[in-house]
C-alpha cells in the first residue's frame, strides 16, 4: 500500500516547518545578543523571568478570545507577523552606553591597565588567546594630563613641541608588544616602548626617574586588536541604573512582542492543527516533527553564518541571523493563510466549560505535571549551555575555539536525532502506554538526563544524552498538546491550549529559570543539574503513586482514559475520543 498525502494538511506542516525555521536563528541566541547589548546576567535573568509572565497571560487570553469570536486563523496569522516584526527590531536595539578605559603609567617603564574596570571578572582564556599571537597592537590613547606629566613628556620623551603649548590631555598611539602582557590580581598589565604622538613622529615613552619624573593617569583607549578592546570595555550603568534606561526598555518591550507572538502562534497553530486532525489526535507528531526540522537545520546555519561573518570582530555579528528569521516568517505567513479551518463548535460559556475542567483531580495533577516539566525545561533552556561552557574552561583554554561548534552539534541533535523522531512516534507510544506512563516516563527520563549532566566531566560527551530530548520534550509536547485538546470541552480548544501553554510556559519555565539561575549562582552548573534531577526522579514517584490512588478510588473514569473521563465529567453529547484505549 503506497503513502497516501493528505493535501489539506500539507500548508499546516509548511507552518510548524518555516515557523521553526524562522526562530530557530534568532530564538537560542538572544540572551547572548542581550549580553552583548550590555546587559549583565543579572538583567537577562530579569528579562527571561518577565518574559513567560507574558506569554502565560496572553495565550489563554487570546485564546478565549479566538473561541469566542471563532477568528483563530486571524490570531494565529497575526501572531506570526507580531514575531516578525519584532525579531527584526530587536536587530535595531541600542546598546547600553560602554566605555574603554585604561590606567597609563610611566615609571620607568610604560604601561596601561585594566585596573579601572577590576571589578569585572578578566577572561583568562582571552589573555592567553591574545598572548599566543605574537605581533604589535596599535592603541590609540586619549588621557587626562597634569602640569607635571606633560614635563615628562617634553624633557624624557623628547616632544619639545608640547613645551610652550599643551592641552588638558595627551593624545597618542601606542605600540604595545603582545608576548609582554601580564595578568596580576584580575589586573592586566600591557606595556610599550615607543609611542607615536599627533604630529606623526615616534618617540621612546622614557620615564627614566621613578617617581620624580611619572605619569599615573586614566586614558580612553581603542586599539586595531579586538581581544584586547574585549577586555578594557565595561559598561558604564550599573544594574540597579539599567532600568532606567531607555535601551532596557526598548529591548524589554520587543522582547515582549517577539515572545507573546510566538506564544500567540505556537498556542492558537496547535488548536488548528488538532481542529484540523478531528479525531486522529494520534497524528499531530507527525505535523509537529516538520519544526523540529526545520529548528534542527537553520538553528545550526544561523550558527555557522554569525560565527563566519564575526570572523575577527571582538562582538558576534548577528544582523543574517534576525534577515534569516523574518524572511522565514514571511513564508510562514504565506503558507499558513493557505490553511483551510473552519471552527465547527462553539461554546455557550467558555470561563464556566473550563472552570468544570480545573476542579477534576485528573486535570490538577495532568497541570503539575506541566509545571514540573516546565520548570525542568526552563533550566536547560536557559542554563545548558552555561553548562557546557563552564565545564569547556576546566578542559583548558583551546577548548573555548569550538564551543559554538559543539552547542550547534547539541542543537542538532535535540531537534534532529531527538525530537524529530518521537514527534513521528509519538502517536504509536501514547497510544500503546498511555496518556499516564508517558507522563511518568517523561519526568523519569528528565531525571535520568539532568543526574548524567552533572556527572559527565567533558561536554563533548553530552552529544549521547542529547537523544533523550525526544523523550524530554518530542513525547512530552505532543503528550501535553493532544491531552489538552482531548479534554477541552467542544468550542474550547484555543483556550485549552493556550491555558496548558502558560501554565507550562508562564508558571514552569519561568520558575525554573528562576530557581535555577539562584542554584547555578550558588552551588554551579553540575550540582544545579543534579539536584533538578532528584527532584524529576520524585516527582516521577509522586506522579506514579497519585495515578495509583485515583485508580483505586471510585473514578470509573480513570486517568489514563481521558475520553471516558469525559463521559462523567460532561453529561452532554461531546464525541468520545479514544486516543488512549
């Protein structure tokens, strides 16, 4: 028997493929774009936490709205464009206000160092990748001059030019030798011989008296090597300042827009997709498994293109990763206008049909579950690759010249090897164990992966448990997604699937984000990951032992079957659905 394709869903698969495509570019490196910004950990950490507030308040909101006035395809389409516009934006967003400077002595020797930004932590790896390179940086330094220096500079640098007529600041460049640079106390020394003043003659910058004849002064700096402008920049507003700064807010607000899109698409396409399937619930992953596709490939090319065009740039260039993302978006909404959906059902009450859900045991315990796994998925999302940085230091610092070229193997492997598969399966494996095992199995396997992460001592051996990602989130999705759909009362499948996402989203990965940004800070990565592991591993227990006891009790409905659960919680003439026998 040859394939039969069904045609009407064919634009449905095109979305989850070019929506996929289009944020996977942008969507895994914007807290690293943010960092570039000049936001610290601590502000993104903000950002990230406001973020699933937002979507948790949109998605059910829009979707009641989409049910109740029937217009999901407007929504949806809307919210593709929303993600467009405000992916393209964030490529606009200004930078917090940053500043080069460098303490300049001469006492003797000629030298500048990063003592003025000692606060902020050297990147040992940076010095020792600058020092292996052998040659003459060029600095152009601008710095503040007192009567005495400038006698130094007219009797021992032999600038006899500056003697009757000099400024309030000495402006030069300096040829600084890289083998001689020197790391003290999270201080770097740089030091120079000869200097080249603004009049185009080179001269010895000699302080050859000590502290009779010195320079001690604070320069603004610019050198042609971006390595060292890397470790003389720091931003000039502290944190608790940050937020009253326009550029936060600008950042914030198109952060905002670009989240609530995806959340409004993601939510109100899932909706369709089931609306679209009627009863065949069991065949959403094979729709869904196209955007792990399409992730898989271009979160990986958007990879390749930022790294290949930063190429000896002392920030990452990611302008084709947001013209790569809106222009997929584009042909997303292309193709999803071409999605034929009619809304069949409507509800009379929609607050009332799902106030009715939220009181069954079996819906509180399905919606802890989501929290769970969406706490545990807000750590990965936010902290792998932390993760995996930090234990690349502890291999030395050639390791840090493929960590981008290891967390796009490990992206690669998520979606293609691991997501995509069981996205494909995912239909056959709920159908065999369950709506239930599969939750239990899911928080099992999280356990298992986040106590292998935090033993596992070199990140290259990370790529094996990486396949487990189509268990930890391929099984885990389409599980959360077609339940919500199977249990949402007819007329109510938008809002369902909105109020499953923000519970996920807005309740889980926002706490998990949270919690695991205070664990990581004050235990580290490795221990983070294990203790998230043992807290998997019981609630697995705790889920498992819950399902035993409602079994037990008086339900005849019981969990495992959520359409004959609907015939005792709803006495109306709702179809049964019997994705899980």
């Amino acid at each position: 028997m040859g394939w039969q394709v069904n045609k009407e869903l064919l634009p449905m698969k095109g979305h989850y493929f070019f929506f996929n495509a289009g944020t996977g570019p942008v969507q895994p490196f914007l807290s690293t774009y943010a960092r570039q910004l000049g936001f610290s950990s601590v502000v993104v950490g903000v950002i990230y936490t406001i973020l699933p507030i937002c979507g948790m308040l949109a998605k059910p909101l829009v979707g009641a709205i989409s049910d109740r006035f029937r217009c999901q395809k407007i929504m949806f389409l809307a919210g593709q464009l929303l993600t467009a516009a405000a992916f393209l934006a964030i490529n606009f967003s200004p930078e917090i206000p940053k500043d080069q400077k460098v303490h300049f002595s001469c006492e003797g020797d000629a030298v500048f160092d990063t003592s003025p930004n000692a606060k902020s932590t050297v990147d040992d790896c940076l010095i020792d990748q600058f020092q292996k390179e052998p040659g003459i940086v060029d600095c152009q330094l601008n710095c503040v001059m007192e009567d005495q220096f400038w006698n130094v500079v007219t009797k021992y640098w032999n600038a006899s030019e500056y003697r009757d007529h000099h400024s309030e600041n000495l402006e030069f460049t300096a040829f600084v030798n890289k083998s001689k640079t020197i790391k003290m106390n999270n201080i770097t020394y740089f030091s120079f011989k000869d200097v080249k003043l603004s009049n185009g003659k080179i001269h010895q910058a000699l302080c050859p008296c000590g502290k009779d004849c010195h320079i001690s002064t604070i320069c603004q700096i610019n050198c042609n090597d971006y390595n060292l402008n890397n470790l003389v920049t720091q931003t000039t507003v502290s944190d608790n300042e940050v937020y009253q700064k326009s550029q936060f807010w600008i950042f914030l607000i198109l952060m905002i827009f670009g989240w609530v899109g995806q959340a409004v698409a993601v939510s109100i396409g899932d909706a369709i997709c089931f609306e679209l399937l009627g009863d065949k619930h069991n065949r959403y992953g094979y729709q869904r498994m196209f955007g792990a596709l399409g992730w898989g490939i271009f979160s990986v090319i958007a990879g390749i293109m930022v790294d290949s065009l930063s190429e000896g740039s002392s920030t990452k260039n990611f302008e084709s990763a947001f013209y790569l993302s809106f222009v997929f978006l584009l042909f997303d909404f292309a193709v999803s206008s071409r999605i034929k959906n009619v809304q069949k059902q409507q509800s009379s009450n929609i607050l009332k049909d799902v106030g009715r859900l939220l009181v069954d045991i079996r819906i509180i315990v399905f919606l802890v579950w989501c929290v769970a796994v969406g706490m545990c998925t807000g750590l990965i999302w936010q902290f792998l690759f932390f993760l995996i940085e930090d234990l690349a230091k502890d291999q030395g610092c050639d390791s840090q010249q493929w960590i981008k070229t290891l967390e796009g193997i490990v992206m690669a492997i998520q979606t293609l090897a691991g997501e995509m598969p069981f996205f494909f399966w995912s239909g056959k494996i709920l159908k065999r164990i369950g709506h239930i095992n599969s939750m239990s199995l899911v928080v099992l396997v999280i356990g298992v992966r986040y106590i292998l992460y935090s033993i596992i001592p070199n990140p290259w051996w990370f790529l094996p448990v990486e396949l487990l990602n189509g268990l930890t989130f391929g099984l885990f999705y389409a599980c959360m997604a077609s339940y919500a759909s199977i249990v949402a009362p007819p007329g109510t499948e938008a809002t369902m699937q909105g109020l499953v996402g923000a519970v996920f989203e807005g309740v889980g990965v926002s706490l998990g984000s949270f919690v695991g940004g205070v664990l990581y800070d004050v235990y580290g990565g490795p221990w983070t990951f294990r203790l998230f592991g043992i807290g998997a591993l019981i609630v697995c227990l705790l889920h498992a032992g819950v399902q035993y006891l409602i079994k037990r009790s008086d339900f005849e409905n019981h969990y495992t079957s959520p359409g004959e659960a609907l015939k005792t919680v709803y006495y109306d003439d709702q179809q049964e659905l019997t994705l899980v026998d």
